[in-house]
C-alpha cells in the first residue's frame, strides 16, 4: 500500500466508528467515479482509434458550457 494511504488508514483508525464507517463510503464511492471515468476515457480513446471522432469547436463548447452551468 502506498505510503500516504497507510498514514491515513492509521489516522482513521483513531476516529469514532462512525465517522471511519462515513470516510470508507467516501473513499469506495471516489474509487468508484475514479474506476467510471477511466472506463469513459477508454470507450472515447477506442471511438478515437476507431475513426468516430468529430471536430470540436471549443468556442461554442465553452459557450454551452456556461450556459447550462449557468454562467456568464
């Protein structure tokens, strides 16, 4: 286990159950949008390889961006 990850499990360790319970769920639900986005980034580097791409224009991007963020 990496270095950082074993200071933090010993410092958890020395928290109230509940809160070791709620830092677990946060760290297997980051672990999980962690595992989801480089599932995504594969499946578009694949389209890429595979010729699926579209030119972007990263103006409009940005403009839709803000818009649906609400932003100006």
């Amino acid at each position: 286990m990496v270095k950082t990850l074993e200071i933090a499990m010993t410092k958890a360790a020395d928290l109230p159950e509940a809160a070791q319970e709620r830092l677990g769920r946060d760290l297997l639900e980051r672990i999980d949008q962690l595992a989801q986005l480089r599932a995504d980034v594969q499946l578009g580097l694949a389209e890429l390889d595979a010729g699926l791409g579209e030119e972007l224009d990263i103006e409009d991007l940005i403009r839709e961006l803000h818009n649906e963020h609400g932003q100006s």
